[in-house]
C-alpha cells in the first residue's frame, strides 16, 4: 500500500480504484486508428449506455481475462 501511495506522488500518474475494490495506478497509453464506421459504432454506444469511450474500452479490455481464462 505504501508503495501505491508513493507511486500516486509521481508527476503524470493517475491512480483509482475499481469497481473490484482493487487500487491501479494507470500509467499507459493507448492510441487506436478506427474507421469511420467504428468511431461511429463506438461514440453511439458510449452515448447509449452513458460512459466514456475509455471506459468501454477498459470495460471490454478486462472482459478478455475470462475469456482468455488468463
């Protein structure tokens, strides 16, 4: 815990905690090239279900762990 505290300090580090009560320091970036048609499917999504376009996506990233069964 100490050591997330001291992390959290750092200039450009953002930290949170998850839904799962789990504390995660995010200090990685992701750039995606979509079409004009997904940034389409993407945005009426984000619209319909009230979340940010990074939520989605970090929603469907920690989806692959049970599919993945990682």
């Amino acid at each position: 815990m100490l050591r997330f505290l001291e992390l959290c300090r750092e200039p450009g580090t953002i930290a949170s905690v998850g839904l799962d009560g789990f504390m995660a320091v995010k200090d990685k970036h992701l750039s995606v090239r979509l079409t004009e048609y997904e940034n389409q499917l993407l945005e009426h999504y984000c619209r319909a279900a009230n979340q940010s376009k990074t939520d989605v996506i970090r929603a469907y990233i920690r989806s692959l762990d049970k599919k993945a069964n990682v």
